[in-house]
C-alpha cells in the first residue's frame, strides 16, 4: 500500500504525441502521475487514449531528459557541456540574437519548430517581434499545403464532420486510425464505420482500413493528382457534379472541364496503376452517396504534386456538394477566445521585413502563409544566398532526424551555422550539435489551452499535473522569457497565466474558471458560402486560379511525373528500381519521439522496412533479415518485413529512426535514418516548395 497523500485525478488533455488532443485525468500519487485514465466525455477523443500515453508515465523521469540549461563547451558534436543557471542561458541567447541583427539584419536569424504544438503562438510572436520572417517548419509538405491552398481558393481547410454521420468517407493517404493527426482522433472515423459507412481508401499500402474498404485504390505512390483528376474526370464527364454549386458558387468551369479531358480514365491507370473501372466505380459511390466525407492526410501531399492533389481533392469535395454540409467536409472556424494570428502578431512583421522571407519569390503559395522550403534556409546558410543566415533557434524539432536530406542537415548543423540554440525535452543527436541547449517542460508539467491552434472549434483546459522535472520549463514559459530579455517586454508578460487570460478574454473567461470546465466550443455554421460566398477576388471557388497563371505557375491542376520515377532513363532504373514511400506512421512511435521508452521498443525494437514477398525473393531477401535502402543520396539499414501488402515494384519504410541506447553525442543518428535517403533540392512542388518523402526510387539489398 502506498504512504502518503491520498491519489487524486486531474482532468487534462493529453499530449505524449505531438499532436495530441486526447481527454484524460491523470492520477497522481506523492506528486507523481501515476495512471492515465481516458475522459470519456471529450467531445474530440471519446474515450480514446494510446500506448504513447501511458508511456508517458515512464518517460517523465527518463535519464535521458534536459533537465538543465547548458551551453557547449569544446568543439560542436563532442557532447561537452556546462549547466548555467536559466538567466545567464537566455541572456546568452538574447545578446547573441540582438548582436546578429545588429551586424546582419533579424532575418538572419531563422526560428524553427517540428510538427504542430501548442506552443508555436509564442514562438511566432518572438519572431515577428523581433523582425525575422524567417521560421522553418515541416509545413512546406505537412498540413499547410492544404490551408495554403484553402487561402487561394477563399476559403478555410474543411474537415470531417464526423458527428453527422457521413454515408461514404473517402479515406485518402491517410492512416487515420493510427496518426490521429491534428485535427481529428481515428476513433471518430471508427465509430462512423461502425455505424455503417460506405469506405473508400487510395493508399499504397494495405492496412485496417483498406481490410475494411468496398474499394482500394492502391496507387503508384506520388501519382495522387492524376488520380484525383481521373475522380473528377467520371464525375464531370457523367454529369455527377452538383449543378447548383457548379452554377452559383464558381469560376473557370470551361476551361477545367477541357483539363480533364487529359484524365481519362485509362490514362489515369497507366500513371497510377489503380484500374480504370476502380477509378470509374469510385468516382460514382463518392459523387452520389450523400453526405460524403473526405478524409486526407500527408500521403497525398509529400510529392511534387501536393498542391493540385490539395487541390483536385477540395474540388472533389466542393464539385459534389459536399462542402460546408452536415456530415462531408466542414469549415468548423476558429475557437473562441482570441485569434491566433492576433497572438502571433503578424502584423508586427513590416512589410519591409516580409519581403525578405527566403524563398518567397519562388515558393509563392508557401510565402502567403509563411512557410518555407528547407533548402532555402541551407543556401543561405552555406553561400549567403540571398542573405547569409548565421543563427538557427529550433524548439521542439528533432530536425537531424525528421529533415529531408538529413546529411546535408547535419553538414549545416555541425559546421556551418554559427550560433545554434536547441530547445527539447529530451537529449537528442540534434542537440547535441547545440550552442544552448534550453530544457522544456512536458505537457504533465504545465498549464495551457489545449488544441487553441486546431480547426475542429474547440478548446479544453490542459491542467498542469506535476511540477516540472529538474530545471525545466514549459516552452511557452521560455518563450515569453525570451520574449522579455530581447526587448519587448511591453508585448510578454510578467507571469505565463496572463497570457492564457489574454487568450481567454474575448470568450469571456479567466484562466482559473477555463481550468474548471470542461471545454468551450464554437459551434459549427453550416453552408456559409449560399450567404457570404468565398473570400477570392469573385467571391466565387475559382476552378481556374488567375494567381497561380500570374505567380507563372499551372493555374488548372495537373500532374507532372516526380522527378525520380519509373519513367527516368535505364541507367537509373538498374540501380534504385524500386519506388520507396517513407514515413507511414506507425502506433508505438510519434516522429523520432519515444525510441527511449523500454515499454514502446519492446514490442517495435527495429526499424522496419517492408517490402513485397516477391521483391524480396528477387533478392535473397527472407523475413527480418537486416537490409541496405540505398537512393542517390545514400544508404541506411532497417530490418525486412515481407508484407504483400504493397505492390512488388514499391517498398515502405519507417521514419525516426535514432538509436538513444546507444548514448551521446552521435546516438546512431545516420545508421537508419531514412532522410538520409530523402532529398532537399528541385525539383519541388513549385507553390509550396513539398519535398518527395513518398514517392522516389530506392534499391533494397541483402545485409
Ligand atoms: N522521410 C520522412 N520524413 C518526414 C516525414 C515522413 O513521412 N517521411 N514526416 C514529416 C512530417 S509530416 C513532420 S510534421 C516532421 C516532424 O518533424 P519534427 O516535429 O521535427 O519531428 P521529431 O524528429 O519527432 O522531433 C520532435 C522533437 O520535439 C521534442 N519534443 C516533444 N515535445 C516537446 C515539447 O513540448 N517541447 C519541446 N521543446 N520539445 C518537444 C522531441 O523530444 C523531439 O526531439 O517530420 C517530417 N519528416
Ligand atoms: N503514431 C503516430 N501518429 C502520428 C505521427 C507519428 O509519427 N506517429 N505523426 C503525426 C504527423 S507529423 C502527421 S503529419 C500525421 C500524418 O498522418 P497521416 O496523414 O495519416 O500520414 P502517414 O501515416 O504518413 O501516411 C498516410 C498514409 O499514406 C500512405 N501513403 C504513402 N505514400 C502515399 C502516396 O504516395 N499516396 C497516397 N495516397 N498515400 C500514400 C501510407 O501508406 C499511409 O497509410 O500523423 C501524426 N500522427
Ligand atoms: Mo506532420
């Protein structure tokens, strides 16, 4: 029996993935959480938490957590460090900051972070205050294309209405049941199956839901826009499109009618392998079973093609009346409580300042929701391109491991950016090649709005269960601290609560009634374009995009083969044969994240690449054997799971693979690293600059 105070549960939302959103109460003992309960009343999650989760619980006390500031001493990448108290860390960083802009401009500065957190409000409004339009994110080929995409079309990223009960959902390079990706928990898609929905999935690979499915598409991965304009081909040719959203709601119809005439369906099969008459009986369940839904994911969008895929696929939504309708593709708005845009204060960025964005003449779509293209940032890193860059402050991104390209990304963080500060919670090869390392707090460990930057229109108090381990503190807490030391204390706040009060203010509530109740919600408004129409400059859905004709480029969608493909020359073809698609996620393991968990690793030790019985026979290759990827960029070594699951001709590999047991400063970081494999530079998708993450050539060998 355990002494001392007696166990009390506290209601939170959890976080051990990145993206979280799940509601829990976590049970806590002597100070310590010691279970994870699910919250069956979470309107987003219901009921539903995963082994990441209780994980969680393991990982709080890990050795291998930053448990202090410190600072490199001895040369980059020899893992020495010395522990400065926290004033002396961040007053090192803001001297070094200021001084760079001082000498070069703030846009020499570059601020980064990994995939969507719920920290990035700060770290935007330290950015944009201190006059750098420069923040690198994954959101180049990650979500962001398609709100990028929504924002040229006049409109806000539609998402699932799960809670009207859609006939037919169209699942699309989307692992849902597993990602339970930003916007949505899988477990609404599981009961809308269980309730009896007609499923439709396009993936490469075979997985519970393509088991599930009346129809599989499985795609020639990196080819999804031809599909999707083969969709939409059947739809317009056969008359399915709704005719009153056709006539009132847009633009450019003629002239996209004559683009799908270059998708018909047998040409569709013969870039993407899915069989016309597939093509054809999708087509026909999508555009006629009312309401349906489409649900898509990063599949779609880690290719060249991202954007007219984005596209083509909020047309198929749009062109079958299935927008902003109970039950298919909702704009759900923002959450109550002030606009995030507001906090991040973009407005504070000049515009003078604007205009410097790296990559911004080039990667137009990206530049009108700042986000760019990596290689931009490495150009002018290693060749002053068009500015040097001489610091890059990351938070939350294990960049060495989750970047395309990842040798060149260890060049730049090894040798040539001068001053590099690295905010985690855990130790990682990244920040071992750190000048400060900042130690941040878990989601356990502090108060916060939780899910504040999603789109489903809710908000929930995210109560803080334990005090931070060590010396940690929450990234948001460090932020505003940053925030202070640089100048601009006028615009941070004494204590982090305010904030969360400044937040709140327009829903009308503190912080301490928020943390009370369970959640606050704008509720959907259905249809908003009958009685508003679109934000463009006709008010209408442009089908032809005069932005994109005048950006120079393609303003129809189309397809264009990526530029690793079966359609390059012998020569290439005899050495990397196969196509490889990186990445699909996987349960135990978010990112490069929790490879330390003993419980995690026990039950997925390896990294695994699968790959197709056939393919494998060819080459001597049995079933967990250990086995070279190699692409023109290099080679990596992941174990073999024969899986015909896949078509012989394409293999899947995961993503994320480090080594913590294998201790600092290198931590096996290149051994099986699939970005090794991935590549940086163009050819990319040329509105969003997306990078080939699935979709280019690979050959598997024997070890
Ligand atoms: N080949 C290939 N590469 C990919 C992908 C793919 O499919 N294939 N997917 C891409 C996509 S979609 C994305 S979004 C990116 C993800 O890119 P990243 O988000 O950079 O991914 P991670 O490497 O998991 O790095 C996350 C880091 O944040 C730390 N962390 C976790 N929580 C916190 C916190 O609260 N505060 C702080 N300060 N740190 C925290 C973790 O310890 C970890 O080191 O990867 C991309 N890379
Ligand atoms: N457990 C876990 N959950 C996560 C993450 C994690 O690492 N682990 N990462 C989070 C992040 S950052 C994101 S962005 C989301 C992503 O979540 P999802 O959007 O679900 O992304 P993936 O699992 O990478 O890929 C989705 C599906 O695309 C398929 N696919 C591969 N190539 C292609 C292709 O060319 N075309 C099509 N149509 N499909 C293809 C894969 O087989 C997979 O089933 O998940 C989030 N959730
Ligand atoms: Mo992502």
């Amino acid at each position: 029996m355990s002494m001392g105070k007696p166990q009390e549960r506290i209601r939170t939302i959890c976080r051990a993935c990145g993206h979280g959103g799940c509601g829990v109460y976590v049970a806590v003992e002597n100070g310590q959480p010691v279970k994870i309960h699910a919250d069956w009343d979470n309107p987003v999650s219901k009921g539903y938490t995963c082994k990441k989760a209780h994980a969680a619980l393991e990982l709080q006390h890990h050795p291998d957590r930053l448990l202090h500031p410190m600072q490199r001493v001895g040369a980059r990448g020899e893992g020495k460090w010395q522990r400065l108290p926290w004033d002396d860390a961040l007053g090192i960083v803001a001297e070094r900051l200021s001084r760079i802009k001082a000498e070069s401009g703030a846009e020499s500065v570059v601020f980064g972070h990994g995939t969507g957190r719920d920290f990035h409000r700060f770290l935007y409004r330290v950015a944009n205050l201190f006059g750098t339009p420069n923040v690198l994110t994954p959101g180049h080929m990650c979500y962001l294309p398609r709100i990028a995409v929504c924002k040229a079309l006049g409109m806000d990223i539609p998402l699932v209405d799960y809670d009207n009960q859609p006939k037919c959902v169209l699942v699309w390079g989307s692992n849902h049941l597993i990602s339970n990706p930003d916007e949505n928990k899988g477990i609404n898609l599981a009961k809308t199956m269980q309730a009896g929905t007609r499923l439709i999935v396009v993936d490469p690979r075979r997985n519970r839901l393509t088991d599930k499915a009346e129809l599989w598409l499985q795609v020639r991965p990196g080819t999804d826009s031809a599909l999707a304009l083969g969709m939409l081909h059947v739809i317009v040719k056969e008359g399915l499109c709704d005719r009153e959203f056709v006539a009132n709601h847009t633009t450019g119809f003629d002239q996209f009618r004559r683009r799908l005439d270059d998708y018909p369906p047998d040409v569709v099969e013969r870039i993407t392998w899915v069989p016309a008459e597939k093509i054809v009986a999708a087509a026909r369940i999508y555009a006629t079973i009312k309401p349906a839904a489409l649900q898509w994911g990063v599949g779609v969008e880690q290719n060249v093609n991202c954007v007219d895929a984005d596209r083509a696929l909020i047309y198929l939504v749009a062109l079958t009346g299935n927008l902003d309708v109970p039950g298919g593709n909702v704009i759900f708005g923002i959450p109550p409580g002030l606009p995030r845009a507001k906090f991040s204060s973009f407005d504070a960025l000049p515009e003078t300042q604007r205009a410097k964005m790296l990559g911004a003449d080039r990667y137009r779509l990206g530049a009108t929701i700042n986000r760019i293209t990596p290689h931009v940032v490495w150009d002018a890193i290693e060749h002053g391109d068009p500015y040097p860059v001489r610091s890059l402050v990351v938070f939350a991104s294990n960049s060495l491991m989750a970047r395309e390209n990842a040798r060149r990304v260890y060049e730049i963080l090894s040798k040539r950016i001068e001053f590099f500060v690295a905010a985690d919670i855990f130790r990682t090869p990244t920040t071992e090649l750190a000048d400060v390392v900042l130690p941040a707090a878990t989601w356990l460990e502090h108060d916060n709005i939780a899910d504040y930057w999603k789109v489903h229109g809710y908000i929930f108090p995210r109560n803080k269960v334990v005090e931070p381990a060590g010396e940690a503190r929450s990234d948001h807490v460090i932020l505003n601290e940053l925030g202070r030391k640089l100048g601009f204390a006028d615009q941070f706040w004494e204590h982090y609560e305010d904030s969360l009060d400044y937040i709140l203010a327009p829903a009308g509530v503190t912080w301490q009634q928020f943390k009370q109740m369970p959640w606050l919600q704008n509720k959907p408004v259905y249809r908003k374009h009958e009685r508003q129409g679109f934000r463009s400059a006709s008010g209408k859905l442009d089908l032809y995009l005069q932005q994109y004709a005048d950006w120079g480029y393609d303003p129809l969608p189309g397809f264009v083969e990526p530029p690793e493909s079966p359609a390059r020359e012998p020569e290439f073809l005899e050495q990397y044969p196969l196509i490889l698609t990186t990445g699909t996620r996987i349960f135990n393991y978010f990112g490069s994240e929790h490879r330390q968990s003993p419980t995690l690793r026990k039950t997925h030790p390896d990294p695994l690449v699968e790959l197709h019985p056939e393919a494998a026979a060819a080459r001597g290759i049995a079933d967990g054997d250990w086995v070279r990827i190699r692409s023109p960029r290099g080679e990596v070594r992941m174990r073999a799971r024969l899986f015909d699951g896949v078509d012989p001709r394409v293999v899947s590999a995961e993503f994320g693979w480090w080594f913590p047991e294998k201790g600092p400063p290198d931590y096996g970081w290149s051994e099986s690293n699939i970005n090794v494999l991935t590549d940086d530079a163009p050819p990319l998708d040329p509105g969003m600059g997306a990078t080939n993450l699935k979709g280019l050539m690979c050959e598997v060998v024997k070890e």
